[in-house]
C-alpha cells in the first residue's frame, strides 16, 4: 500500500555504513505478495489462473494486473497492481484459508492444514473437503 501512494521505505544499510542503503526490503514484500497473489513471473501462468480461482477472483482481473505487475518499471506501479487485487478480494471467514491455499500453490508456503471441528481432525484447504469448507466466494 505504501509503494502504491508513492512512499518508500526507509533505505536498509547494506555493506559499509559509508554506501546508501537500498529499498531491498520494500521489493521483497511486494515480490512476495505478487508471487501470493500469482502476479510474479516466478509463478507460471496456468499456476496464477488456479490462484486466481482459489482467491475468487475473475480470469479477466487476474490477467489484467498480471500483466501490469509485470509491465511495470517500479516499485510504485507493482504496488497499484498488487492493492488493485487485493481490493477485488471478497472478505469472509474463509478468506484466511483461501490465502493458505494460494500461498501453497505459489510455492511461498508450506502445505497447510486447518483444523475443522466439526470433523474434529484437520484438514488441507487443497483437499476436496477443505475446497468445501472455505466455498470460493
């Protein structure tokens, strides 16, 4: 959000006091959110569409800020794309287990596992139970 509205982060020290530091740390966070959110170049087309699905967003959304993630030349333009989808996201009580899922398929996260009570055992969001549990929006 902050790369979005165009303010950066404070510089990180690298190497010796002496040098700049850069905006490494403001880069990661926006690389690994666009890898969650299936937007990197890391994460494979036909993966990004099945991340899309998990998050319920549409195909057409999913591949317009895609391409403008990748498009762009800055932190500020990745930025625009990543909160433009995140602000696409319907917010529920499966929203959490929705970003596991995705998280899992993009290779940020390990494999995840909820625990249902009802079940009473745990389950994976990737599963045909945990599909139904958490219902796509």
């Amino acid at each position: 959000m902050d790369a979005s509205a165009g303010q950066l982060w404070p510089r990180e020290p690298v190497g010796e006091a002496r040098y700049p530091g850069n905006y490494a740390g403001q880069r990661r966070w926006i690389e690994r959110a666009g890898r969650i959110l299936g937007l990197s170049e890391t994460v494979p087309k036909r993966k990004g569409e099945a991340i899309a699905e998990d998050l319920g967003i549409s195909g057409l959304e999913h591949c317009q800020a895609r391409r403008q993630f990748l498009d762009a030349t800055g932190l500020r333009e990745r930025g625009q794309a990543v909160s433009t989808l995140l602000s696409k996201l319907r917010l529920d009580g499966h929203l959490f287990a929705r970003f596991l899922a995705a998280g899992f398929r993009a290779g940020c996260l390990g494999c995840p596992w909820l625990f249902d009570p009802s079940l009473k055992r745990r389950i994976s969001p990737l599963s045909p139970v945990g599909r139904a549990l958490r219902r796509p929006p």
